[in-house]
C-alpha cells in the first residue's frame, strides 16, 4: 500500500524497562523493538513510543513545551526524549521514546491508582497528539494501549475536523485486560472537556458514569486484543465486562493478536540471572538451577517435582481454586514456591501455606523480577490456574525455560498451550477446561504421573516446549498487517 515505511507511533501508559506496573510494560517495550528490526530493517515502520515522565524515568533530553488546557487549568506538557535499543541477529536499532513531562501530574509516587487519573491521563493523551505537529512528525497511525490512551481517537477525531495535520491519521486501540477501563464519574466530562450531549448510551456513558476504554471502542479504527480466543470471549457477557455489547456491534474490526516475548531478555542460554545456563540442545543442565533455587527460598535440597507460580495476586489468577486441594496437593512428595504481590486476601493466604507446611512451601511477597527467573529455571512445574488470562507472558516464559505449564484453557492459555495428555506428539503442557479445583486437581496428577513413572518422555517435553517460538516475530508482523488494514480502512493515501 505503500512505498516508503510507515510512520507508527506508540501510546502506552507503562513501557518496559522505563515504567513497568504489569505485562502491558512487557508488550509495549518489546513490540517497537521487534518491529524496528523487522526484516533487519528493510520492512521495519518508522516506529516511535510516547509514555508519561513518572519520578521514576530519569533523564530525558528535552524536545520543546507547549501549553494544555485541562481541568480549567492551563498546565504545561513538556517533551523530552530517549530511546530504547533493538537488536534483531546483527541488526541494531534505536527506538525514539517521547516522554511527557508534567511535574504536577507525573512527579508523584506511583503510576495508578490516584484520584485525578482522569485529568492525569487526558492531559496525557491531549499532550501527545498536540506534540506531533511541533516535532513535525506526523504518524500514519497511533497505536494506543489500554484505557490510559483511549481517548486519543476521539480527541484525534475533534483535532481533524479544525486541523488538516490530523486529517487521515489511524488509529488501533488494543485491550490488554478488559476488566480495566478507567471509569469515572460523569462530572469528570466538562474537566475533559468533552461535550455532555455525548453522555449517552450510544456514546460515553456507561451504566451511569464516564468510561475512557469505551471512548477508545466508538473512536478507534481498528480494535484488537493480546490473543485469538480471548478476542471471541469478550463478545460475550461472561467475559465482556460490561462492552460485549459493544464489542459485537464492532466485531468486524476486532481482531486477536497472541502476545510474544523477548527472546534476547528471557533466554536461559545467557540469562545473567540464574546459576546454570543451559538450551533445548543441553536441557539436562536445567536440573542444576534447582537445588539454588531451593536454598534460596529457604527450601530443603531435595529431588523432587518443584512448582513455580510467579503471578500478580488478585482473583483472575485462579488463586482460590487452591485451598481446597493443597492438603492433598502437599500430601506428595513436592514443593510450591509463590511469589507476587496484590490483593492483601491472597496474599495472608500463601503466606499461611508456607507457614503450615515450611518444608513444602515458599512464599515470598514482592515483585522481584531476578528470583522470578530462577523460578523459571529453577521449578520443573509452572502454575497459571487463571479464571481468565487475555494472553499471559508467564506460560511463555516458562515454555522457553523448559518450565512445564499446567493452565486452564481460557484466553491466551488456550492458544499457546496444548495438552500433552491429548497430543502427546505436539504436546507442550498441562490443560484443565472447567474452572473447579478438582479439574486443576486432575491436571496436576496427569502431570505428576509423567514427571515421576515417564523419565524419558518428560525429557522429552522439556526439550520440546524449549523449541517452541513465541518470540515477537510473527506476532510482529501481524500487527503490520493490522496497521495496513488500519490504513485500508481509511483509504490513506501516502502523504
């Protein structure tokens, strides 16, 4: 469609390793690295990222400041920029990183959870688009991540009907976790700015109050989600969060798009982290990150069946399906080892398992990326139980450190892993369907039977889910087709 390389520019509230809250970060860090090293560069877009400036990013090389009007205020967005490098083979980059300053929004501890987040990130988004013609660069598309941007389509849509340097910009909203929408109450529209006529059900309002994801799901061009089968779960009430409805109304633009990771960072050939190195061409050696594993916690050295569970707490995680079968679960001869940190319920919760059985079980609340590597290379088992999981990196992570997944067959868990009970051959974990603790209870003894009476064969898994590829390369790729359809839609023409 074109012969010069798109100019793509992604919106994300927290982008690895500058900000990171949660897997959004993981994405929105790795994503413009893949596609800047797309093809070693001949295909690659002109891809750039905008975030906020929390307390936390230092440095930053400052780009120009300009004015923005929110809250009947006036407040001052500055732009400084830094970049992110990319390597692909021999093939070296640079991303551009804008980052927006504002000290009386950003300069503060903690990146959610305040009580102006609707002023913080629609100056957020205000900012960015009001950025781009003084940085003269004008996008073919923004690629906006998650309620935090979802107002750019609209306020990109507002700016195109009195600026001709908005006019044919597209957009693609994608929705890493439906259940997050940053609703408000309806007076925070005139704050916005945004005309109350558009306060209706067909429009911004939802259930009585004011939703930024559901500004994003009108505005946007195109919409898509982290993988396939969670794309078709959020058509419906149980997994729609209130926009199925929505969501069916704009089914022909919603598309599913399986997350990848990065192979550079989670690499258990160089990973710098863990005690052995090892590769799906010497798995043997994975056994020797084990018993440091294990010393580490605070276990007792022994060779047994491990199982690792590295997860935010909170009750999408499939967290209460264990306490009804722990008793039996730790009757084995095994150990658990948890680390996360969330909901104060889940945590007390582990933390009570470890007490009653400190022989067995490791508890350790914190998000600590170093002791989650050595868990994916240390534990045999990984653990993700989840009631729903729109991708999940940690059954892919764990695939790439030959850490053998049990999961239940919902969103992005059904698309990347495959039963080793059904297929044998193509097998790369363990699969339960019905949210029950017996059914998790069930895929862990079909684990256990392979692990303990079939040596060879899981040998053999191990090397097999090592094999598997979810880099960022193909999932790479079909975001620039997304990007083209994005473009097709509106008939872009090369400007």
């Amino acid at each position: 469609m074109f012969d010069r390389k798109l100019k793509i520019l992604l919106v994300s509230p927290e982008v690895a390793p500058l900000a990171k809250v949660g897997g959004l970060a993981d994405v929105a860090g790795s994503l413009p690295k893949a596609l800047a090293t797309l093809g070693e560069g001949e295909l690659a877009p002109d891809i750039r990222v905008a975030l906020p400036k929390y307390r936390q990013i230092t440095g930053g090389r400052y780009l120009t400041d300009f004015p923005v009007s929110i809250g009947g205020t006036v407040q001052t967005a500055i732009i400084r920029a830094t970049s992110l490098p990319a390597k692909y083979q021999n093939y070296q980059a640079q991303v551009p990183v804008y980052l927006v300053d504002n000290h009386h929004f950003f300069d503060r501890e903690g990146i959610y959870a305040h009580p102006d987040d609707a002023l913080r990130f629609s100056f957020f988004c205000q900012a960015v688009l009001k950025m781009l013609p003084q940085l003269d660069f004008k996008p073919d598309l923004i690629h906006c991540n998650d309620w935090q941007s979802a107002l750019i389509p609209y306020y990109l849509h507002e700016l195109a009907e009195e600026n001709d340097f908005y006019a044919h910009i597209a957009t693609v909203l994608t929705i890493h976790n439906l259940q997050y929408q940053g609703v408000f109450p309806p007076e925070v529209l005139a704050e916005l700015g945004i005309p109350a006529e558009l306060f209706t059900p067909e429009g911004f309002e939802f259930y009585g109050r004011f939703n930024f994801l559901k500004v994003g799901l009108v505005y946007s061009d195109l919409i898509n989600t982290v993988s396939r089968t969670y794309a078709r779960e959020i058509l419906t009430p149980e997994y729609g969060a209130g926009l199925d409805g929505l969501l069916r109304r704009r089914q022909e633009d919603l598309t599913g798009i399986v997350n990848g990771i990065n192979y550079h960072e989670f690499n258990p050939e160089t990973d710098p982290r863990i005690v052995q190195n090892y590769s799906a061409q010497t798995p043997e050696l994975k056994k020797r990150n084990k018993p440091a594993l294990q010393h580490e916690v605070g276990l007792p050295l022994r060779e047994l069946p491990v199982f690792g569970l590295v997860s935010r707490l909170v009750s999408q995680k499939g967290l209460d399906l264990l306490p009804p079968i722990i008793d039996r679960l730790l009757a084995e001869e095994v150990q658990l080892i948890f680390l996360g940190e969330g909901d104060p319920y889940y945590e007390t919760m582990l933390k009570d398992f470890a007490r009653q059985y400190p022989d067995k079980v490791s508890t350790t609340i914190a998000f600590n990326p170093i002791l989650a590597q050595r868990i994916y290379a240390g534990a045999d088992l990984f653990l993700m139980p989840s009631a729903f999981e729109p991708c999940g990196l940690g059954q892919l992570i764990s695939l790439r450190y030959g850490t053998i997944p049990i999961v239940r067959a919902t969103g992005g868990l059904a698309d990347t892993i495959r039963d080793y009970t059904q297929n044998p051959t193509y097998g790369n974990g363990f699969v339960f369907t019905e949210y029950t603790p017996e059914a998790l209870w069930d895929a862990i003894k079909r684990a256990l039977r392979v692990y303990r009476d079939r040596p060879g064969e899981w040998a053999e898994l191990v090397r097999q889910a090592m094999l598997q590829d979810f880099s960022w390369a193909k999932s790479s790729a079909a975001y620039l087709e997304l990007y083209q359809r994005a473009l097709a839609k509106r008939c872009v023409p090369a400007n």
